[in-house]
C-alpha cells in the first residue's frame, strides 16, 4: 500500500496519505453504523462517555462532534484497522508489533462543525518511544472547505514538545501568537477521497478548521503505537492493554529512548475531550 517513497516522506514531513486503503463496502457498513450511534444522541442533554456535543446541540437538533473510543462500542471498527490495507501500512511505519493506543471519530456538521486548534498528540499521550501515529480514515471526501486536518511538514523532527498550558494548567493547544517558530501559513490540507488514510507522526503539529460546506465530515482516527512504545499515562490492566493488539505480539520489555517529554499537568480544567481541553486557550487561531 506504502512505496519506500512514501515510507521516506514519512520520515522527513511526518505524515504520509495512502490511497483505497478501504473498500466501498465496508465503507458503507461503517456509514450505517455511525448513522445507527448517532441516533443514540437524539435525546442527550449533555456529554457522554460515547458522545462529546457541539455548543448547538439540543435534545430535539443533535449535533455530535464526536464519537469518544468507538473501538469500544462496535468491532466494525477492529474490521477497519485490522484490515488488510492498513495492517499493510502499520507494519511499514511502525513494525511488525502493533498496539491501539485510543480512538476517535469526529464529526463536523455542515457549516458549523469545531475547530481544532494546534497541537501535537504526543501532548497528551507521551511514551517511552515515538514509533506512535495517527490514522485518519476519511469517510468523507476531505476538500478545503469542509475543515480538513491541517499539518506542519516535518515539525515533529524539531525534537520539541511545545507548550500546551494556558494559566499553568494543560489546555491541550499550542498558542499561536507565543509560538512564533512554528511555520503554521504553511501547513498542508490533508486532503483525499472516501477511503483514504492519513497517517501523522505523534508529535506532528497538526489542528483542522471549521467546516464550511453544505456537508457533514466525518474522519475515524485511530492512535497506534509500536508494542514497545509504553504509554506513561494511563495504563491500569496488562490484560486489556494487550487486548488493544492490532497485529504482532506484546511485549514487557518497553524500547526507552531519548525523547522530549512535557507532561499534560496540572490537567486541563475543562476535561471530557480536546475540544472542551482547548475552550480555554487564550489567542485562538481558528476564530
Ligand atoms: O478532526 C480533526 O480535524 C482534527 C482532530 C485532531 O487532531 C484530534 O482530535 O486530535
């Protein structure tokens, strides 16, 4: 799925697109499987440990932005990542032993859907190594208007976690008026087709814009992470972090390297998701 090119463009920009890396069919499973979810939100007054809403969310207007640990709830979503396609890709990037760290799927509805301001995940979940990256799953044609992710080429090379504090506590968003070194005008539209994946670095910095077409998009983010990168939050239970297996065998023994760590505390003071983290950032950049 990935040529050496490719694999070498992830190397030095920090993000690679792979092409048809999901099928039509199950494409269409998935769709009405997230259309099932979503009508679970119909009559929701406030966040979930399923749903995270859109400020304009009512009861009777449901407007999900999204759908928190989807793994949990549906294995379609173990299908999609244990796919032929992606294990292909995983394996390429990552080597032959691959752990789910986390999932996600945000939703931005039409002409209305949330910013996500700068950040480098690796804020939030740092490890003992950085073989750790996001896989976004475009179940929506990605253009420039409809707020696709937005990435800075070749910033996780810089060997730096920027600061994601506003006050003193964590807010999970890089200020962009203070961090002037980042070269944000630049960043590259990630965009594609129904069935293409993106796949960034974990300390690549990255955030996506409001969504302003007339329609909904959708984009299914899994974290992985190489067996041997050991998260140092988080971790409760040995047998269900090797339950999150996506391809190859656990490990005890975690690869430590020398990697820059800021650790997301004190924690943020709006908690539930990146979107409530980053209400509190002070200059933003999607207004
Ligand atoms: O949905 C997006 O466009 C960006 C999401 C993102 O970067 C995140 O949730 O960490």
């Amino acid at each position: 799925m990935l040529s050496d090119e490719q694999i070498s463009q992830y190397h030095s920009d920090g993000y690679v697109i792979a092409r048809s890396v999901i099928d039509d069919g199950l494409l269409e499973r998935l769709r009405v499987v997230v259309a099932e979810m979503l009508n679970e939100a119909q009559q929701l007054v406030d966040h979930n440990d399923k749903f995270d809403l859109e400020p304009s969310h009512t009861e009777n207007a449901p407007n999900v932005r999204r759908i928190k640990t989807p793994h949990k709830w549906h294995s379609i979503f173990w299908d999609l990542i244990q796919s032929p396609g992606m294990i292909s890709c995983l394996t390429r990037l990552l080597g032959a032993d691959v752990r789910l760290h986390g999932s996600k799927l945000n939703l931005k509805s039409a002409g209305d859907g949330s910013a996500v301001e700068w950040h480098q995940d690796w804020a939030f979940y740092p490890h003992s190594n950085d073989h750790v990256l996001a896989v976004g799953l475009m179940l929506d044609d990605m253009t420039l208007e409809n707020g696709p992710l937005l990435l800075v080429p070749g910033s996780h090379r810089i060997e730096k976690v920027w600061d994601h504090h506003q006050d003193g506590h964590f807010c999970g968003a890089i200020s962009p008026s203070v961090n002037t070194d980042i070269d944000f005008e630049n960043a590259i539209p990630c965009l594609g087709k129904a069935g293409d994946c993106s796949f960034h670095h974990v300390r690549l910095v990255h955030g996506s814009a409001q969504n302003r077409s007339q329609d909904m998009r959708r984009l299914m983010l899994y974290e992985c992470a190489a067996a041997d990168a050991w998260p140092y939050l988080k971790f409760s239970d040995l047998t269900e972090f090797n339950s999150r297996m996506i391809v190859g065998n656990p490990t005890v023994e975690p690869r430590s390297e020398n990697v820059p760590i800021r650790m997301p505390f004190p924690p943020a003071k709006k908690k539930g998701s990146i979107y409530e983290n980053q209400t509190i950032l002070a200059d933003r950049f999607f207004k």
